[in-house]
C-alpha cells in the first residue's frame, strides 16, 4: 500500500504542475515557496502599520484585521497563479499603491478607507477589461526585448537597494510606501542589527556558493535566531490568534465613482499596470520561462489572476494586490511551476493564524535574501545589445532610474519616452511601435501632471 500510494503522489503533481518538463522537484518548489513568503512575509505586518494609521490622522481599517485581511488577500489570488497559470508567482498587497492609498485620505476631505477600497476595486475591473480584450497583453509583447531586459536589471538593483537598506548598509529616510529614500551613501556598522545583517549577508553568499540547498531560506532562519539571542528583535509574545475579518467587504464602490477621484483611478491603473508587467518580465526571466523574443507563455492567465487580485484586494481592504519581485527569491532557490505559489499560498492562510509569529521575523533577517537576488538577477544585463544605442541608451536610462527612484513604473516610463524621443528625432519612427508610442506620451503626460501638483 505505501508503495502504491508513494507513486501516485509524484504523478499527481507532475500532471498538475508538470515538475519534470521543468526540470524540477517536489521538495525544490516546496523549499522555493517557503523561501518566496520568508521573503514577503514583512507584508503582514508592514501593510496594516501604513493602512491603519493615515499620516493625515484619518480614519483607518482596524490594525488586526487588517493583518487577516492581507494574509486572506494575498492567499487565494497565489493559489490562483499556482494552479491556473503555472508560475513560481506570488502576489500580496503592494507597497506604494496602500501609501497612495491613505494619503489620499489624509489630504481629501470626505474620502474614506472605504471609499478608496472601492477605488482600488475599481481599477481592477479596469484592468480585467483590458486583459480580456488583450489590450495588456498586447502592450507588453510590444515592449523592444532590451527594454525588457532592462527592466529586469533595475528591478534587481531595486531589490539589492531595499536588502542594503534593511541591512543598515545605507543610510536613509522613509520614501513613499514605505521604501527608503537614500539620503546617506553610509550606513552605521557601530548598530548591532547591521552587524548581524551582515552576518546573514555572509552566510547567505557563503551557503550559495557552497551550492547549499534552501540557501536564502537557511540564511534568514540564522539570521533571524540570532536576533532573538542578542536581543536585537522581539521574539513574538505568541504563536496563534484567530483572524479578525470584520473589514471584508467593507469598500464603498459608489463613493469611488466620483469625478473627483478619477485621476486617482487613472493613476492607480498605471502604476498597478507597469509594476507588474516589470516585475512578471524579471521573474519569467530568471525562470527561464521568457522566450526569446520576450513573450511569456500563458500570460493572459498571469495578467488575469493579477487584475483579480486589484479586485479582491479591494475586497478585503487590504489595497491593492499585486505581482511580487520578492517571488524571484523562491525562483533563486529553484522554483518553477505554480506548486511554489500553491505553497505561498498555503502558508498565508496558515499565517492569518500565526500573524505574531511571522511579523517577528526582522528586516535585517531578509537583507541576504534580498540582496542576492538582485545579484541574480544582473545577469540580463549580459543580454543587451550595447552595440545599439537606439535601444541602449534607452535600457541604460531605465536600469538608473528605477532604483534611483525607487519606482519600478517610473524606470519603464522614462525608458519608453527615451526610446520613442531617441527613434523620432533620429528618423526612424516607424520603427516604434504604435504602442510605444502611445505609452510613452501617456508617461511623458503623467509626469507633467505631477509637476503642476
């Protein structure tokens, strides 16, 4: 019987989740997918800090729902991506958009947290629409291939930039959505938490090297022990509590559907838009599931799940939820079909039960995880045809600008209004596809519309 059922078990998930096609194991995407949530897992407590306390003093969702909230919200959109779209993908509520979120509220009279759940509900549908009518999906397989690779490359110094950042590396001050606002090149190596950052940093590097299995998972698990016994993180007061889901279905979907905030939606749209268009080229990449002339395979199904995921954040009130870059943590440590995400998600629903025990996992423990990963993800730099400065120049604007801005949008913006601005003064317009056109004057007019606020 145990040997009966042992070989059934494999089979099963190689049909589901077709393991051997990708070269990978059962207990590879188990320990990637428990390594992607280590590495998200801060969205569980750092989400509901910035929902629940507007910086204006208004009105917020309950600090411990809003824990339950994210989990939920974060939970089914990722089981989703893992059984209908195959990808190693896992999606939360992003960071920036909940700032956007409740700084709306602090400085808009008469707009509620329920009123701008509705917003985020909104754009989501929005979304949906030009998924379905593969307005998306066209877009994203206009984008040239270097640009593509460009994108992954800032995202990746994004990434290291955020690992440094919580490693005390780099001195900063808080940005929008939470991100660092780099104010100092040096950090303070005098603060203990830096130190054992950096030890997590060296282990990490020294475990990957050595070609250790669960690497970036061993790294945070040291590292966050030995933050414990120094007494340099709080280990949680307990392991269990039940989740408190008095804020679903709380959003105001009328209240969003006022004149007034239909910049807000517009601008919500094309933040969630590129975001995750950058962030899906950069893990199917590193996957090893882009192809070569830069098309993902089910991307439908992968825009599809992110666009419900903008609607069932709303929902839930946890803001908007989207694509996660951290998902290229569980893709470094080997991670190639939808069993990752299946896993992620499995481990959200479990934390809306032990939300005391993952918020206490520190920054400092993920810094390794996260640097690292950007290191990995340097490697389609190699891929960019630096021979042509028509599609050079602008990839090299977009890797800058994006971890100097610290907005993945803001990099694929600029690199688009570059490669049009570069192709139609130099006589070669038609070359630009219609598309990029199109965006590159939708940015071009989005940046100008932030500079008379």
């Amino acid at each position: 019987m145990n040997g009966t059922s042992a070989s059934k078990t494999p089979n099963w998930f190689d049909r589901t989740f077709h393991l051997a096609e990708n070269g990978t194991t059962v207990r590879t995407e188990v320990v990637a997918g428990v390594t992607t949530f280590m590495t998200m897992a801060y969205i569980i407590a750092v989400n509901p800090a910035v929902l629940s306390r507007p910086p204006g003093g208004g009105d917020g969702p309950a600090l411990h729902a809003t824990v339950a909230a994210t989990c939920l919200a974060a939970a089914l959109p990722t089981l989703l991506m893992g059984f209908w779209a195959n990808y190693p993908i896992a999606l939360a509520s992003g960071m920036g958009l909940n700032a956007a979120l409740v700084a709306t509220i602090s400085v808009s009279a008469g707009i509620t947290w329920q009123t701008m759940m509705g917003v985020v509900f909104v754009e989501g549908c929005i979304i949906a629409v030009l998924v379905l009518t593969r307005t998306r999906e066209w877009v994203m397989n206009c984008i040239p291939m270097d640009l593509k690779r460009a994108f992954a490359v800032g995202i990746g110094l994004l990434i290291a930039i955020l690992g440094l950042h919580n490693a005390h590396w780099i001195g900063s001050t808080p940005g929008p959505g939470g991100l660092p606002l780099i104010t100092t090149p040096i950090g303070n190596f005098r603060l203990p938490s830096a130190l054992i950052a950096t030890f997590g940093i060296g282990l990490t590097c020294v475990l990957l090297v050595r070609r250790v299995r669960g690497a970036l998972l061993l790294g945070i698990a040291c590292t966050t022990a030995l933050a414990f016994v120094t007494r340099q993180a709080a280990p949680p007061d307990g392991v269990f509590a039940l989740p408190d889901l008095s804020t679903f279905g709380r959003l105001d979907i009328a209240g969003a559907l006022q004149p007034a905030l239909v910049t807000v939606i517009f601008s919500f749209l094309l933040t969630d838009f590129f975001d995750t268009m950058g962030s899906v080229v950069a893990i199917t990449g590193q996957s090893g599931h882009l192809r070569p002339d830069g098309t993902v395979p089910r991307l439908k199904r992968v825009l599809l799940v992110d666009s419900f995921g903008a609607i069932w954040g709303g929902m839930c009130s946890a803001s908007s939820v989207t694509t996660y870059i951290e998902s290229a943590s569980g893709v470094a440590e080997g991670g190639r079909t939808g069993l990752t995400s299946v896993v992620v998600a499995v481990l959200f629903i479990l934390a809306m039960f032990t939300a005391p025990l993952i918020a206490s996992v520190p920054p400092e423990a993920t810094a390794a995880a996260l640097v690292v990963v950007g290191f990995l993800m340097m490697k389609s730099i190699r891929e960019i045809d630096f021979g042509d400065l028509y599609g050079a120049l602008p990839a090299f604007l977009a890797i800058l600008v994006i971890p100097l801005t610290m907005s993945i949008a803001r990099g694929i913006g600029t690199g688009l209004i570059a490669y049009a601005a570069i192709h139609g003064l130099t006589g070669r317009a038609r070359t630009v596809p219609p598309a990029v056109w199109v965006l590159a004057v939708m940015f071009a007019a989005s940046f100008a519309m932030e500079g008379l606020k």
